[in-house]
C-alpha cells in the first residue's frame, strides 16, 4: 500500500518535534492496514496536533480546540464503516476533558492519539494538564501548584477499554498506533514527545529521559480487560431498530355539542403531585370531542414534587390567538401553593365565574360564585382531585359535558388507570353553591 | 373536522422528521427538553440516530460531525445553551455546515427563570458569535409555524450552507393548542447541491454566479477536508488577503444579498390606520387581537408579524410600514429588534411596546401602546 502523506504539503514541525516522527509512524500504520485515503477520517483541534490533518490525503476535519472527540462521534455514529482517528495535544485534553470522559464511557469506535508534550507550544509554551510541577514554561509559577494529570488511569478509570501509555520514540511505535486503530472500540494513545521550540529549551528533556519517566508508571500497553464491553454503535443500531415506530398525532373529530358558544377560560390552581397538567389536557382533549378550538398553557415551578402547579386552559369555537386568560369561566382551587400563586386574580372575577373550591382550600375573597366540593370527605385521594373537578364541571355542565369528558379520558388513559379515572369522575358528587 | 392537541416542541421535532432530519444530539434544558424526548422517541426506529451529549458543545459537536457526514442534523437548547453553542456555530457559519438550531427562549440573563418565557435572544442569534457573518432565524408564532417553519429551516440550510435557527419561546414550545394536521405541510425536501461531475472537487469553490459551494460528505469515494481555520476554496488555511476576502464576502452575501427571497411575514394592512404593529412570535398573537379590539374600537391598526427575524426582511417592513404615522415594536424583551426597525425606517416615528417579567405581553397591554402612545 501506498503512503497516505500528502506530498504536496509536508510537515511543517519545528526540527526535532515528535509530532513528525508519529505522522510518518502514523502513515506506516495505516500502510500496514492496507487503507485507502477515503476509508480514513483523520479529524483535528487547535495546536500544533491540529496540523496533522493537512499532511495525509484523507478525509479531513479540522475544527475547534478541544472538540474533535464531538465531531468525530458524529462522523462515526453517520458512518460506522469509516476509520476515525482523532489527533490532539495535552492542551485540547485538558480544554475537552469532559468529552475525554464521555468518549471513554460511550466506547464509540475511535482512536485518540494524544499526542503529549507538556506545554502548549503554539501559543508561548504555557502549562497544560500535563506539564510536570517542577517544569520550566511560560506560565511562570503557576504550574508549580498544579498537579499533572494521568491521562492513562483517568482513562481507565472512565471506562476506555484500550489504553497505551508510551514514548513516541518507541521503536514499535508503528505496530502500538495499528493495533489501536484495529481496536473495535475506544482507544486512548498518550504519546510522550518533545517540543523543541518551547519546552525542551528550558527543561532538560531526552528521549532516553522520557523513557526513564515512563518506566516509573504503572503500564498501560492496550486492552484493559475490566473495561471490555460493547462498542457503542453496534449497540446504538441494536437497540434502536428494536424500537417502535412513533405513530402520527391523533386527529379528534367533532362528535358531541359544545357548551355555549363563547370563549371559555378554565384555571386549575393547584400543588405539584395533584396531576394538575394532565387533568388540563384532559379539559382540552374532552374540547376537541366537540369540536373546540383548545390551548393549554402550564405554569410551574422548576421542582418536581413541591410547589404550585397551575394550568390554564381556553375552549372556543372561534380560533385562539392570544393564550393568556383574560376574564376565567371556571377557577378551579385544589391547593394552597397554587392559589397563593395566583391571589390577585381573585379580585378581578366577575359574578358569572365560578371558582370550584376543593374541600378546605382556602380562597381570597371575590364577586364569583364559589362551588365547593369536599374532596376528602369523599375518600378521593390528593392525586385525583385535579380529575375528580373536571367530573364535576361536566356534571354542572360548566365548559364541558360528562360525554366529552369521557371520550377524553379513553384517549389519554388506557385499562386500569382508565377504568379508575372512569369511576372518580362517575361518582364525585358535584357538591353545592357555598 | 378532526383537531389535534400538541405543544410546539412536538411539532418541531415532528416537522424536522418531515423535512429528513435523521441526526439529533441535544442536551437536557427547560423548555427544550421535550424536542430531545421527542426525537429520541421518532429517529432511532427510523434508522435515526438521536444522542444526549455530555454537554452543549459536544452536541452540536456530534450535529456538525454528522452534517459533514451528509446527514441533516439538528439541536435545540435554550439561551444558556447557545451560550455554550457559540464558537460552534461561529465554526458552522464559517465553514458552511448546514445545521438548524432550535432556541427555546427562556427568560434571561444568565439562568434566568428556567419555566418562564421571553424573545430575549434576538439580538444574540444573530450576533453571538465571533466574526459577526450573518445567519437565518425564523420565529414560529403558533405550533403550526413550529412544525412548517422547522421543516422549510431543514431546506434553508440545506440551500445556503448556514445555520438556521428557530427562535420559538417557552410560552409556544410548552403551550399546547389545537390545531388541524392538514395544516402542517413540509415544504419537499432539498438536498445539498452535489458538484458538477468531471471536474476536481474543492471542497468551498463555487462556479461563477454562485453563492453556495456544492457539497461532498465527509466519508465518500472522494476526500473531502473540512476546517474551521479561515481557508480558501480548497479548504486548507491560507493568508492571502485577496483569497480571505473573496471567501467572507460570500459567506455574507449568500445571506444578506437573499433577504427579500428569505423574507417570510404576514402583513394584515386595514383602512383608516395611521400605525403599523410589527411584532413576531408569541406577542404576535397578542399583537393580532389588539389589532381585532382596535378595529372594533374604531381606532384600526394594520399589523404586520415578522417570521424571518433574520436577515431583516427591509424590503418588505418598508412597504408595510409605507404612509403610516407610527410603527410599534411589539416584542417579549426590553428593546432589540426595535433597533433594527429603527435603523430600517429613518425619520419614522417608531414606538416600542415590550416586557420581559416572565409574562405574556397582553392585547390590553398593546391596544393602549397604540391610542396613547
């Protein structure tokens, strides 16, 4: 097989870099695989790393420091059949370490060659994520209160099944990039190099030297047996075809008469946990059965289980263009959080609103006529109160009738939830003008 | 007549299916979440690939990756998560990769109020990005311009080479509403334009006459190179002065020079008005019952609902705004497209009507705006 390098366009490395030493080690591998340029992605950051994708004709993709790791998830993910292989520095570990961690957990088929000489060399030799506390660089003394980072355990430790820690000056270095390229899975290279122009001009750094350093780690030579597992986009395809389908939206036709002919507005004022949003849906469903215009607009606190839990619905025959409320038919009061939530409504009902008031939830005063039903008396249980009031709105004939309602509730629910939510709105008793 | 009841995440989602979206890759956010809920639901058994990045920036990482694979990719955030989109999108708009990008705006600054709505990020779509190229943004009204202005974005992209963003708002993306599914219609799926055979591929070269290089995907029978330095029409870096200009110069006129092509907007005139409401997004609906309230009121006012916030539509806000006394700037924020009506209409009077407290703007609200003031 032919060499990869474009010759067109050599390297550009100071004298002495490693990073040429692994683009021809590089090229060799590839070599070694029998690849052809189109079957390879070479994807890049920012850094001296970043030139690697203009010395080989390949795919290329060149993008923002620290990022390459997210665009070659993507490429991969598009196209599983394509050889991905990631270049970056010690600086674009560091300023994407997340997305390090995340390509160790996903084990998405890549390779990442972090190519590792402890500073920045572009931008003035200042310190990275690797750079030895007692190193000279350009960062004065901030690197002396930093600990380096252990790409190779950090790797391990979030899940990479294939790291290499080694010199760039290894003899089989070749052999170490195609045996990680060949990997189904994520494999994780530091390479140890020296930076000539920057930090090998105030630190004493030989390649023999390296290999000292690296003699004192723990090894990392390839697959990390506890951390075998599937590749992440062979399970992705696994699962996704075991999916179903989406069917479309649900088209209601008009089956049953409205009430009234006006635009009716409806606010459930409640306390998380009493399914305040689901029994809005449920108003607005029973609306199309009879050929509503509905909107429902929800407001709620960012908690989950506390809190207030407001719903606003508006049914009407003409279509819906603002959907705030401006003059409510119906305020139904369920819970304290809610009402408080909305006080100064009160005062701006009229005597042809009704506020549905559930058992002892106190409301502030107002010139609507006030409904009160108890909740408790009945046995029906806090979760249930938001659906029991729209029982009782269709047994007043308010906003909606028993038959929409109905109809409503056997589009959202299904067997035994259907059947109980069924037997709550049947038996509420609609309780009585206070 | 049969209605349906959906929120407006849905109909993104389900309007980006229909244009052919087949990657998405998001990250949890209120009030985004349910687009991500929704694709993860739709694309996988469509041999889709629908993903929950690590964070906001390997999201769009993995849409842009995807893109260049020739896929049409989409992700929505909301406006801590553009934030974080930023340099990406400055790599998108630079290199040309086409991505529609749906901002679900919350109220602002900062973390702001997770549940609650605004339009507070009008002005950031456009310029929140670091080169100041400029960008297609359509604003949804309703959840049917959800669903039919997602799938013509997926088109716009494909077409120009450019991010697209839709800039709807909590109070659309997390409001259901009835609405009849005839009226959701997908414009017919355009494809990246492929290069002429016979001819050696560069990667941003455009014949002459055209604005928009043709596309090969990365991972093809023939290399493709793509980077975010600033390259010439072979998409290696260069400093040629001349080559760097020639290259900015396109990326800016693909957009600006089609802005009367890209101008989507509703204009209601009316007899007997002397001003012009111009609003867009959910305020448009409240801005629209104002002008109902006005005409029975006897005080008309013609209303005009900007769709396409960017590149401003100044051909066509001219003409709406032709003869009349006054232009009110209806917007859920403390003042930003109202610059860009200012700057578009010299020497009109231009009022501003705008509130950003986690409320919607009411029609009694604009209705007075207009009589006094």
């Amino acid at each position: 097989m032919d060499s990869l390098l474009n010759a067109a366009r050599p390297p550009v490395f100071c004298p002495g870099c490693s990073h040429e030493r692994i683009t021809h080690t590089l090229d060799k591998a590839f070599q070694a695989m029998a690849l052809g340029g189109e079957r390879i992605a070479m994807v890049s950051d920012i850094g001296c790393s970043g030139l690697f994708d203009t010395f080989f004709n390949t795919h290329a993709l060149h993008g923002l420091h620290g990022r390459a790791l997210t665009y070659a998830a993507g490429l991969k993910l598009a196209r599983p059949e394509l050889t991905v292989v990631v270049t970056m520095g010690d600086g674009g570990q560091g300023i994407g370490g997340a997305h390090l961690l995340a390509a160790c957990r996903r084990n998405l088929d890549l390779t990442l060659l972090v190519l590792n000489n402890f500073n920045f060399g572009m931008t003035g030799g200042q310190y990275s994520a690797t750079t030895p506390a007692d190193a000279e660089v350009g960062s004065g003394f901030l690197n002396r209160l930093e600990r380096p980072l252990d790409i190779c355990s950090v790797a391990k430790a979030a899940g990479a099944p294939y790291v290499v820690r080694c010199s760039a000056y290894r003899s089989d270095i070749a052999e170490v990039i195609r045996k990680a390229i060949e990997f189904k899975g994520f494999s994780v290279l530091d390479i140890w190099g020296i930076c000539p122009g920057r930090f090998s001009r105030r630190n004493r750094l030989t390649t023999k030297a390296i290999g000292e350093m690296l003699s004192q780690l723990p090894p990392f030579e390839g697959v990390v047996p506890e951390n075998q597992r599937r590749e992440f986009g062979n399970h992705y395809r696994e699962l996704a075809a075991a999916q179903k389908i989406v069917p479309p939206p649900q088209a209601i036709p008009a089956r049953f008469r409205p009430v009234g002919t006006g635009r009716q507005e409806v606010i459930l004022l409640g306390s998380a946990g009493q399914r305040v949003l689901t029994a809005g849906e449920i108003l607005c469903l029973a609306g199309l059965h009879a050929g509503m215009n509905v909107t429902q607009k929800n407001d709620y606190d960012i908690t989950v289980l506390r809190g207030p839990s407001i719903s606003e619905m508006i049914l009407s025959p003409q279509a819906i263009g603002y959907t705030g409320i401006t003059r409510p038919s119906v305020v139904v009061a369920l819970g304290p959080e809610g009402v408080a939530r909305r006080k100064k409504l009160f005062s701006g009902l009229d005597d042809t609103c009704l506020v549905l008031q559930a058992s002892d939830v106190a409301v502030p005063g107002s010139r609507a006529r006030i409904h009160r039903v108890d909740m408790k008396g009945q046995g029906i249980k806090g979760a249930d109160w938001a659906l029991a009031s729209l029982g009782v709105l269709a047994k007043l004939g308010r906003v909606i009738r028993p038959e929409m309602l109905e109809a409503a509730l056997a589009d959202r629910l299904r067997g035994d939830a259907l059947a109980g939510a069924l037997e709550i709105v049947r038996r509420v008793e609609p309780g009585a003008s206070a | 007549m049969a209605l349906s009841l959906m929120e407006g995440n849905e109909a993104i989602a389900r309007g980006a299916v229909a244009a052919g979206c087949r990657f998405f890759a998001g990250y949890p956010i209120t009030p985004a979440t349910t687009i991500l809920n929704h694709m993860l639901a739709m694309l996988p058994p469509l041999g889709g690939t629908c993903i929950q990045g690590e964070d906001e920036i390997a999201s769009i990482g993995f849409c842009l990756g995807a893109s260049m694979a020739g896929l049409k990719v989409m992700t929505a955030t909301s406006g801590p998560g553009i934030s974080l989109y930023s340099e990406q999108i400055s790599f998108a708009i630079g290199s040309e990769i086409p991505i529609v990008i749906a901002n679900i705006q919350r109220l602002g600054p900062s973390t702001g109020s997770a549940t609650r709505g605004a339009d507070g990020d009008v002005q950031f779509l456009q310029w929140g990005s670091s080169g100041g190229l400029p960008v297609i943004v359509l604003a949804p009204a309703d959840v049917k311009d959800c669903y039919n202005l997602t799938a013509h974005a997926f088109n716009l992209a494909e077409q120009y080479r450019s991010p697209v963003f839709i800039a709807s708002n909590k109070e659309i993306a997390m409001t259901r509403e009835s609405l009849d599914l005839d009226e959701l219609k997908a414009p017919d799926p355009v494809a990246r334009a492929a290069p002429p055979p016979g001819r050696p591929f560069l990667p941003f070269q455009t014949a002459e006459g055209e604005m928009v290089p043709p596309f090969l995907p990365l991972g093809g029978r023939t290399l493709v190179r793509q980077t975010s330095s600033t390259h010439g029409p072979d998409g290696y870096i260069t400093t040629d002065p001349a080559e760097i200009t020639r290259m900015l110069r396109r990326v800016q006129s693909k957009i600006d020079a089609a802005a009367d092509r890209l101008a989507i907007l509703e204009h209601h005139p009316v007899a007997g008005a002397d001003t012009l409401i111009l609003a867009y997004g959910v305020s448009s609906r409240a801005a629209a019952a104002a002008a109902e309230d006005l005409k029975r009121r006897g005080r008309p006012a013609a209303l005009l609902i900007v769709k396409t916030l960017w590149p401003v539509p100044t051909a066509a806000i001219r003409r709406a705004a032709e003869g009349l006394r006054r232009i009110l700037v209806v917007e859920m924020n403390l003042g930003q497209y109202v610059r860009e009506i200012e700057r578009v209409l010299p020497g009109q009077s231009i009022g501003f009507c705008g509130q950003m407290d986690g409320r919607l703007i009411t029609p009694e609200t604009i209705v007075e705006a207009v009589i006094h003031g």
